[in-house]
C-alpha cells in the first residue's frame, strides 16, 4: 500500500478529495480525515508526528510501526484500520488508486479490516472506573489517568480462544501532562486481539503479538498520531469476566517517547444483536409469466436488540450487473425474478438489520421457473431455392436439398424453440404406396428431403409426411404434430423466382 493512497470515508462523502490532497500538511489534511475512521469501516493511510510533539522520527520502528517510503527524515507512515459494518459510505482501496462506495455492495473479502465478533461491552455515562493512564517509562510516578468512554466486541469461543474486535477508547475530558493540554484523544483497534485460557490465573490472557491500537491525540490544539504494537508482555496483559461483565488490562509502551500507556476497561454486560427475518415469501420458485420472469412478494421483521432503539432496515435485490435494487426501511418489497436458464442456481435477496455496527442479515434464494409446454399452432414447411430439381442436387440418387419445420409455435416464456422430428414419410402420388419411412428414434433436428425420382417434372408425385414436437429453451415440449402434403415448383433451373412451394393436405396434433 502506498503512502498517498489514504481512503477515509466520511461526512465529506463524494467530495472527498483525491489521493494526492492527503500530502498537505498534518494538521490541515490528515487530522481531518484520520479524525473520522471511528464512523466507518476499511483502511486508510496516514502520516502522524510523534506522539509528544517532537520532532518526526527518521523511522517509525522505534515504536512498533511501519516505516514507509515517506520516512526518511519526514513523517513515519501509519496503516489506519476502523471498525466494521457501519451505516457511513465505505472506502475501499486498491494499488492504483480508491473509490468510495455504498456501505455493503462489497463483500468482506475486499476489506483489510475485522467484522467485530462475539458480544458488543460498553460503559456507561456515570461509569469513573474505564481509564488509561500515560506515564514516563522511566518514571511510573510521573503520569496522568483520564476517564475514558469504551466499548469492545468480546468472543470467547469454546476450546479457551477468545478475540477483542472493534476496540474504541475515547477521552472524557481535557487534561494537561508535561505541559501540554491533552485532549479530543482516542484510541482504535488495529486489527482482532486475541489469547487464550490461563487456568492458573483464570484469566484470558491476551498474544502479545496481537496486541496493536492507533492513537489519535490533540496537544495543544494540534492533532498527533501513532500506531503502537505488542502488548508490554509483564504484567500478562488479560480480559476477564467479572459476573457478565468484563475487565481488561493491557499496557502499550512507546519507547520512541519514553512513555507507557496503560489501558484499564470496566464494560458491561453485551447488548442483544439486531435480529432479521424474512416472514414470509409469496413464492421461492414462481412460475415464469413471461420472456422476463415473474415477480415475488417478500415481508420482514427486525429488532435493534435495545429497548427503545430503532433498526435501519435494507433490501438488497441485485440479479444482475445492470439491475439492482436498494430498499431502505421497508418492511416488504415486490422485486422481478429473470427468467434464466433451467440450471442457473437463482438469485439471492438479502434483508438486513442494523444497529450501530452490528448487522443482522436474512436471505432467500429466488427461482423463475418455466414448466409450462409450448404448443404447436401451424406448421410451416420452409423449402431452400431450387428444392426439388436435379440442378442443385449433386447426385439425383441422394439429394440432399433440405426443407425443414419452422412452424407457427408459442410459449408463455420462451421465444426461441428447437425441432425434434421422429418420422418422415414418403407414399407415391396417386397410389398411396409408402416408399420409405425415415425414423429418427427419440426425435433429431431433420428436415424433409426430395426423395430419389421424384424431382422436377415429378416433384408433385410425391406426398411427405412428417411426425414432429417443438421443445422450448426449459426443455418443456409440446404433443407430437403430424403434417402431411406435398410440394410443386413452376421452374426446374433451380432458383428462387419460383421455388418449391408446399402444398398441405392435413395439419393435426396426434
């Protein structure tokens, strides 16, 4: 990832800028930007001072970043991640430049960052026992604790895993240290913590390695930035539970800055998820009444999963590149399922429920079908020019001019069919002998050949009969149809001024 490619998505919306306004200077630029990846989801890249307001280090990895091209005797480069699901648009980033998008029309995979897990913990307004301490590595003494608002999505997993997601720790109120005004402080997670049961101290104890959180601060009015990595592995850092709620204790230490940042969290018991449900459906496989399909009736119900709290609600209809279809705060929608082919799996609707950046989903698997025969109204014989005369034949014993069935045939949904011929017939004119019967088993795609001396002049001394159905694009086929006629032609050069021309004696279904 490059250090000109910082995608956040925000209030600004469309108008946010391109990559190349994100090289204007820290506090005009990247505070504005990297101050909004709380709201959202996805990756943004950002250049940040030293926490203390000194002067930018050479190389960001005397704290745990990553030092990028910009680092040589400018701005450490830091990798922004936010938290998932959220209502805001999304930024999503690729090598050779971003775009921002509705929030869900991109699957996951697109997104470096983690979808939160497990339970949502928060504090509350009047909680005083959420805070984190800054203090001089090489002196615990000279040190300041703020209150903080926090809140964590909490999974613990069976088999003793467990994983922090959607960290978010932010300062109450504005404090000074070392001289310089704290304040407008918050801390995200940077990716999932995680660990494992210690039975020993009965607790879960979180993977060093894991352990990584962006820090955005204003001193003295003026925005800073860094990206800490590796929990201070002693004491262990851990999560507990304490009733239903948690308690965590994890330590950062910023050696580049002498300081030691101790985060201490109280959260309570985990608000119940969204919930979403599709209730009814007025046909998962409608029968097609139409080359377009058929349409559906869907309705749904949600929750926010909090007492008083609405649930943004979202229809999303999307069969096709060129047809999709968003409906916000609907409790039913009527959406048009194409007609595709007859093994095309079908097309899914999703309902979903959010609140905050939890989201609860449903899903239908929708189905035109088409099980309606096609029939047969007329037949039509369509002979090529000159059928019938020995002038485009290469050999009078085998002639091979072709007059097959095109018909007048209808379906309620398909508009192209296919043939399928299972006898011709031929009897001499005037006595009715059958001359030859061609049989073609469980119906082939054939046409009507003269047959063998009974071209030209003797072209109407021959009576032709043909046993046919037509099958429509589902494979549905009509009942068999039975024409029987013969043909006449006024020239025997083998042109198209006066072609054969198909005579019918009957024209019925059997």
């Amino acid at each position: 990832m490059l250090a000109d490619q910082a995608f956040c998505a925000s209030a600004y919306g469309s108008s946010m800028p391109d990559a190349g306004a994100f090289r204007g200077d820290v506090n005009e630029t990247y505070g504005a930007y990297c101050a909004m990846l709380g709201p959202i989801r996805n990756w943004a890249q950002v250049v940040g001072n030293g926490l203390d307001g000194a002067a930018p280090l050479p190389d960001a990895s005397a704290d745990g970043g990553e030092a990028g091209p910009e680092a040589e005797g400018t701005r450490p480069l830091w990798m922004c991640f936010a938290r998932a699901d959220c209502e805001e648009s999304r930024a999503v980033a690729t090598a050779d430049g971003g775009t921002c998008i509705p929030n869900g029309v991109l699957p996951n995979t697109f997104d470096p960052g983690n979808a939160p897990r497990g339970n949502l913990y928060t504090n509350t307004p009047s909680d005083t026992t959420s805070t984190v301490r800054v203090e001089k590595l090489s002196d615990s003494s000279n040190g300041v604790t703020v209150a903080v608002d926090a809140r964590a999505s909490v999974d613990t997993n069976a088999g003793g895993i467990f994983t922090v997601s959607d960290l978010q720790v932010t300062q109450r109120a504005a404090t000074t240290y070392l001289g310089q005004t704290v304040e407008n402080t918050f801390a995200r997670l940077d990716d999932v913590w995680h660990g494992t049961w210690n039975s020993s101290t009965n607790k879960f104890e979180f993977e060093p390695s894991s352990g990584t959180i962006q820090i955005r601060i204003d001193l003295n009015g003026n925005p800073q930035w860094r990206l800490l990595q590796n929990f201070v592995s002693s004491p262990a850092p851990f999560i507990t539970k304490s009733g239903s709620d948690v308690v965590m204790d994890v330590a950062f230490a910023d050696t580049a800055n002498d300081l030691l940042i101790k985060v201490h969290l109280e959260l309570k018991a985990p608000q119940d998820r969204p919930t979403a449900t599709i209730t009814s459906v007025s046909n998962t496989m409608p029968e097609c009444t139409g080359p377009g399909g058929a349409t559906v009736s869907l309705s749904a119900s949600a929750t926010s999963g909090v007492s008083g709290v609405g649930t943004h609600t979202t229809w999303l209809w999307a069969p096709s590149d060129e047809y999709q279809a968003v409906l916000h705060n609907a409790s039913s929608i009527t959406v048009n399922v194409p007609l595709e082919s007859s093994t095309h799996p079908g097309h899914v609707v999703t309902f979903a429920s959010s609140r905050d950046v939890w989201t609860a989903t449903d899903t239908r698997l929708l189905r035109a079908i088409d099980t309606t025969d096609p029939s047969i109204t007329s037949t039509v014989i369509t002979p090529v020019c000159g059928w019938g005369t020995s002038a485009i034949e290469p050999s009078q014993n085998v002639p091979v001019a072709c007059a097959p069935v095109t018909g007048s045939f209808s379906d309620t949904c398909s508009t192209e069919f296919s043939v399928q011929v299972f006898y011709i017939r031929v009897y001499d004119w005037p006595s009715g002998t059958l001359l030859h019967t061609y049989t073609y088993g469980n119906g082939s795609d054939e046409c009507i050949r003269p047959y063998p001396g009974k071209l030209d002049s003797n072209i109407a001394n021959a009576d032709y009969e043909i046993d046919y159905r037509v099958l429509d694009a589902w494979g549905n086929h009509s009942g068999n149809r039975r024409w029987r006629g013969y043909f006449y032609t006024g020239s025997s050069s083998g042109g198209c001024s006066t072609p054969a021309i198909p005579v019918t004696i009957s024209d019925n279904n059997l």
